[in-house]
C-alpha cells in the first residue's frame, strides 16, 4: 500500500520560514519523481516543486529563489524548505510521487498571516 505523509505545515508570519516534510512507503523511492503541490481555497491544484530520481529539480516562477525541494533516497523522505513565506503562499500542500503512477498525499495546510 503506497502511503505519502505529509508533515511540517502550520501558521507563520509573512517573511517567515516552513519546512515540509514527506514520508513515503509502498513505492520504489529512488525511482520515482517526487514533488509538492498546493492549492489554495478556490483556486486549482498547482505545482510547487519537483525532483527526479536523478535529482533534477524543477520551481514554479512563483517560488523560485524562496523554496528548495530536496529527497533523502536512504530514507524515503522528500522536503520542501520555504523561507519568505507570502500571504499568498496560503495553500494546502500536497506530496506527489510519480513513476507510471501518480500518487498524493492527503495534505498540510500552511497559512501565512500578513
């Protein structure tokens, strides 16, 4: 059974710092693409970040230069450190595995107070 856990979300001050966590179990983990999504009260599911098995990391414009996605392969785990955090970086955020298969988590949500 493939289980992504999310941890690490909270209430933060705009400018401040969040570090997620994902704990993954079920799948092949250095093989797969791990990622972080968010999605915000009426808005779509949207990309944060990925990496690929071979650590090739991918930022959407919006994030770019304040996250920094990484995995620890050794203990299935993938992180997202977020630090100039936004009012609009309010958002549930979702952990994301993918090989043939994309798998998500349930979600943490992050709330940034201005």
């Amino acid at each position: 059974q493939v289980q992504l856990v999310e941890s690490g979300g909270g209430l933060v001050q705009a400018g401040g710092s969040l570090r997620l966590s994902c704990a993954a179990s079920g799948i092949m983990f250095s093989m797969h693409t791990m990622g972080w999504y968010r999605q915000a009260p009426g808005k779509q599911r949207e990309l944060v970040a990925t990496i690929t098995s071979g650590g090739s990391t991918n930022y959407a414009d919006s994030v770019k230069g304040r996250v920094t996605i990484s995995r620890d392969n050794a203990n299935h785990m993938v992180y997202l450190q977020m630090n100039s955090l936004k009012a609009e970086d309010t958002a549930v955020y979702y952990c994301y595995a993918r090989r043939a298969v994309a798998y998500w988590g349930q979600g943490t949500q992050v709330t940034v107070s201005s």
